[in-house]
C-alpha cells in the first residue's frame, strides 16, 4: 500500500510518496510563498503520482468537516477546498486532513522523539508557531481540527504588534523566525536576511542576533507553559526550522521555559525534546493518519 502525503506550509507544500514500512519513495516541493496561483501548480505535480490513500497535513485554520483550508500565511487560500479537489485526483483513494502540527506531534509520537508517550504536546517554530496534540496515543484534532493552534493566541496583552491574523500581541509575533529577524533589524542588526544568517550571526556574539533570538525564546516559552498550564501535559516535542538551530537557540529555550513553567507548581518535571524527524514530520505524520483513515 502506497500513500501519498502532503504537507502544506507557508514556504512550501512538501509531497511525498510514502510505502508501508513509512520509508519515503519519492518527494517533491511546490512554493507556497507565491503571488502565482498555487493550485494549478500543485494539481500538476500531484498528476505524476499514483496512490492507495492520501494525507494532507495543513497550516491552520482548517475544516475538517468541509475539507477546506485557510492557512494564515497563505493569503490566497481562504477556505480553499483542497480535500475535494483532490479527490478529484484520485477518486478512488480515502483521503484523511489533519493540522500540519498535528501531524507532526502524531508522527513524533509514533516514531521520532516522543515514542512512548501517551500525551504529548507537539509544536512546530518555523515560519510560523503551531502546535499539535497526542492524547491518550492518538492525535487530537478537536471539533474542526485546529486543536493547540496556539501560536495565535496573545501572549502581549499590550502589544500594538498586529499579526497576520488580525489580533494583536500573539505569540507567532514574537516567536517565529521572520519576525526575530525584524527584531534584530530595528535594533540595528544587518547580517542578513533570514533566521539562519541570524543564529550564525549569535553564535559569532552579535548582541543584537542574541538579544533577539532571547526574545523569541522567552515568548515561546511562556506560550508552551501556557498551554500546559491548561492540558496538565508533561512532554513536548519542538520541531521545525528554528529549532534546528542548535544550543544557540536550545540554551535560551530551556533556560526560559524553566523559569516560567516552575510558577505551575505541577510543572517541575516536563521532558522536552527536539524532534526526530526534522523536515520529514509534517509528511510522515499525514501518512500515519492516512493510513488510520483508511483503515
């Protein structure tokens, strides 16, 4: 059984065929990060496969019950029926949606990182925060599917930071690459242009690199406690872009979430991990839940 599995972010929509040992057959990306329409692009690439089921992995908000998507990051996708359009496709293949993240935290659970964890909270800091739920070892999507996404919720009461979902002060704001890249740059940083030139630029000891990257750690850790504080979880998984960074960001990660997750008083043991399996969560995860799909 072959299952074809789709990741759709905000840079890119990653495909991948998978087998039934879970290994990767073939893969290919599309750019999401486009003023081009996405569809025709993608609907190509998809023709050259063929496939016994499909899981699409997507960026939130998602509708599960509708089969339709409307990534914040993605503008011209606003209740996009992907599932439908698929379908058409592949008529005979069941197709499962899950949230991007939540994919990731089922594949990290099963088979990365979080292998023996009965809940597990699962969160990706790329280009933007998601985060995804693995409670009593099966994924959680909630009522529409966007179950955790709590990299839109409002950890800057005061802020007058407006991010691209229209609220102020959330923590995609503060926490995702781009906008820790911003930072550096309003306090006069010029190392270029993207997270990774950044983290070479703080392990070089630019204090603006550093102070930014402190930031963006800081407001992560606060939204993660937040969200255990509510869950009562005590194992997470981070994955995505930023995270691969390393100690220079792990170090200020960890000093953060400690000191805030301590004020709990539940809180003093939670097993953080780095993801396992690095780009190829988000697809792996889709597979996994298409294969449930299916049955």
């Amino acid at each position: 059984m072959r299952t074809l599995a789709l990741d759709i972010g905000a840079t890119k929509i990653a495909i991948g065929l998978v087998d039934g040992n879970d290994q990767i057959l073939e893969r290919l990306q599309v750019p999401s990060n486009t003023n081009e329409p996405i569809w025709p692009v993608l609907k190509k690439a998809l023709k050259g496969f063929t496939a016994d089921r499909i899981g699409i992995a997507s960026a939130g908000p998602i509708d599960r019950v509708n089969g339709t998507i409307s990534p914040v990051n993605i503008a011209q996708w606003r209740k996009f029926p992907i599932v439908s359009e698929i379908k058409a496709l592949f008529p005979k293949a069941p197709i499962g949606l899950l949230g991007d993240c939540t994919a990731v935290a089922l594949a990290e659970s099963r088979l990365g990182a979080g292998i023996g964890a009965t809940n597990m909270l699962g969160v990706v800091v790329s280009t933007g925060i998601g985060g995804g739920l693995v409670i009593d070892g099966k994924a959680f999507h909630g009522e529409t599917g966007n179950a955790a996404l709590f990299g839109h919720h409002s950890i800057g009461f005061n802020s007058d930071i407006v991010c691209d979902c229209g609220r102020t002060g959330c923590l995609e704001t503060f926490a995702r690459g781009p906008k820790m890249v911003e930072y550096a740059k309003g306090l006069g940083w010029s190392g270029g242009e993207d997270f990774i030139a950044l983290a070479q630029c703080a392990r070089e000891g630019d204090t603006h690199a550093l102070e930014a990257i402190d930031k963006g750690t800081l407001a992560l850790a606060v939204g993660i406690t937040n969200v255990l504080n509510i869950l009562d979880l005590h194992t997470v998984v981070i994955g995505g872009g930023v995270s691969f960074a390393g100690p220079i960001y792990w170090d200020p990660f960890l000093r953060h979430f400690k000191d805030e997750r301590i004020h709990a008083g539940f809180l003093d043991e939670v097993n953080v991990h780095p993801a396992k399996l690095k780009a190829d969560a988000g697809l792996m995860g889709a597979a996994l839940f298409a294969q449930e799909v299916a049955g």
